[in-house]
C-alpha cells in the first residue's frame, strides 16, 4: 500500500478479508433466501396476488433489515482491528489515518452491496417466473433507495467503529444508533410538541418544525429526496413526501439531499478525527 491509491488496497483487502471469513457468503445466502421469500409470499398467503404487492411485501422489512445488517457489517471494521493489534501493522505502512477509514467505509460498503445486488437478482427471476412480468421501473428504484440506504448506515457504523477503542463501545453505539433513528425517532416530534404545548393535540396541521424532525433521520431524508426524482411505483402513499413550492427551503425536497449527504460526511469526519487523534497500543 503507498501513494495516492492506499485508501484502494485498504478497500480491495476489507473486501477480501470478508470473503475469506465468509461474511460475503452469508449475507449473500441471507439476501438470496429473504428476498426469494418476500417475492414469494403474497402468492403463497393469498389476497393480493399482484406483482405491485410482492413488491410492496418485500420493501418494508428489506428498509428494516438493511440499516440493521449495515451495522452489523460495520461496526467492527476499524475498532476490531485495534482489538487484535493488526492495526499498528497497517498503519506502519506508507498510509494515513484518514486513508484507513475511506478504505474501510468502501470496503465495507462493498461486502454490503454485493449481497443486496444478488437478493435483488434472485427476486427479478422469482418474480417474474411467479407473475409473469417485472415492473422494472419500480424494482430499479428501490434497489437505488436500498442500496443508498447501505451507504448512509455503513458510513454510521464506520464512523462509530473509528471514534471508539473497543468492542464493546462499539457494539453499545451500533445497537443505541439503530434503536434511536429506526425505532423511537418517531416520539421525538412528538416529545417536543409536548414540552412546547403541554398535550399532543395537533389541529389544523403539524407545524413546520415538527415535519423537518419528522424527516431529518437517514432514511427519511433519503426517500424525501428521492421522492423528487420516482415515486417507487406507491405515489399516493407516498404524497406525504412531496413538499409544496411555498414550504421553507428546510422542507423543500432538495434540502433533503444535503439532509443526506450530511448524514455521510458528518459522521466520518467525527470518526476520522478521533480516530486521528487516538493513541494505538
């Protein structure tokens, strides 16, 4: 590893060490076997057999377990190798601290997209082999919306895994960061409407402030702002997302892509700096 392509041989060697501990395999087995199921089981239940349904069946735990498999992907990625000591090898080599974290935030994001991009392939071929057609379009956009989704939370979970000095740590922040935005998010408009108003009696509307926490978390940004560009084949459940031409530029759907990209940058710079600043021994 040297010169201006280090942050590379870091990526290419996450990669690979994931495929020889067979993290690749398994998340690729998980994804094949979730998303051949998901495809499959509205056919198998009943009620709605249309392919807009195995669709609709198949987004809403894919959202769920992806940010989940995220972490668990990439939680260990630089804090574990601190663990072992193997870090000080890699950082005796013509490399910079901040070159590791790029490295492994791509690597890492690979050894995530690559068993996404399978399940994905495997669902194509089950669904049409079950319904007799695809809706490319809609299938397309929310590989994109999963995909994007393993970007924001791998970035999480790198970040998470250089800013600590154990396993420990890291796992706690890992499990406290996907508890917060993906499940108790939702109380904490909720909680500050109750402490400026005393009851949680919303009429004629929620105020501004409350729809921009509503939408700040990872995932909610990312389909606020996606939302300008498709609708993922659900445009009337979706509406909610479409903000009108006289919102505040906050709640305009293209604030929501800085929203996003904040949510990427913020964090691996925090992780980089204390990472930086971190004495290995």
């Amino acid at each position: 590893m040297s010169g201006a392509n280090a942050w590379i041989d870091v990526a290419k060697k996450d990669f690979a060490d994931a495929a020889r501990s067979k993290m690749l395999w398994a998340l690729s087995a998980l994804m094949i076997l979730f998303v051949g199921i998901a495809s499959y089981a509205p056919k198998a239940l009943g009620g709605d057999t249309s392919i807009e349904a195995a669709l609709n069946f198949m987004s809403t735990p894919m959202l769920v377990l992806v940010p989940i498999l995220a972490m668990i992907v990439g939680y260990m990625s630089i804090v574990g190798e601190r663990d072992t000591g193997s870090i000080r090898m890699l950082l005796s080599l013509p490399i910079v601290r901040g070159e590791v974290v790029v490295g492994k935030f791509l690597g890492r994001l690979g050894v995530l997209s690559v068993p996404t991009l399978l399940g994905f392939g495997v669902g194509a071929v089950v669904m049409f082999a079950l319904y007799g057609e695809l809706p490319a379009g809609s299938f397309v956009e929310f590989l994109v919306l999963t995909l994007l989704v393993a970007v924001l939370y791998i970035a999480l979970a790198v970040s998470i895994s250089a800013s600590v000095d154990s396993r420990g740590k890291a796992m706690g922040l890992a499990a406290g960061t996907i508890i917060v935005l993906e499940y108790l998010w939702s109380a904490v408009p909720l909680g500050v409407y109750y402490l400026l108003n005393g009851n949680l009696r919303i009429s004629g509307g929620p105020p501004e402030w409350f729809m921009f926490l509503s939408t700040v978390t990872p995932k909610a940004a990312l389909q606020k702002f996606l939302f300008m560009f498709f609708d993922f084949g659900f445009a009337d459940q979706l509406s909610s997302l479409q903000a009108g031409s006289d919102a505040p530029i906050y709640l305009q759907n293209w604030f929501s892509g800085i929203i996003v990209l904040l949510w990427i940058a913020v964090p691996l710079a925090i992780g980089y700096l204390r990472f930086q600043r971190a004495t290995i021994s």
